[in-house]
C-alpha cells in the first residue's frame, strides 16, 4: 500500500486577522510616543541666553 503520492497535507487557514492585528498594533508602537510626547510636552519654551566670557590673551 505504498504509493508516490504524498499525503494531503490540510490547509492552513488565511491568517487575515491576525495580519491586521499585527498591522494595528505595530502602528500604535509607533506613533503613540509621538502623540503622548506632545501632548505632555510644554507650549512654551524657555530659551536661555548662552553666557560668554571674555577669554584672556595669550601671548608669549
């Protein structure tokens, strides 16, 4: 009873949802730390004035 023909092997079944699970949530990773930074980030930025000194002459 050997014959050359393989056994049918069951076909899988579409993995549609699980596709667009993957989709959505690699998605999320990626943009949600955007809209979380800017949403707690501050309208008004502070911009500090850089102090500089006068360095001394060097001269031999």
């Amino acid at each position: 009873m050997n014959s050359s023909d393989p056994a049918p092997s069951p076909e899988r079944p579409p993995q549609r949802l699980a596709d667009i699970v993957g989709t959505v949530i690699a998605l999320v990773t990626l943009t949600l730390p955007f809209f979380v930074i800017a949403h707690y980030s501050s309208d008004s930025v502070e911009v500090l004035q850089q102090i500089t000194y006068p360095l001394p002459n060097q001269r031999e």
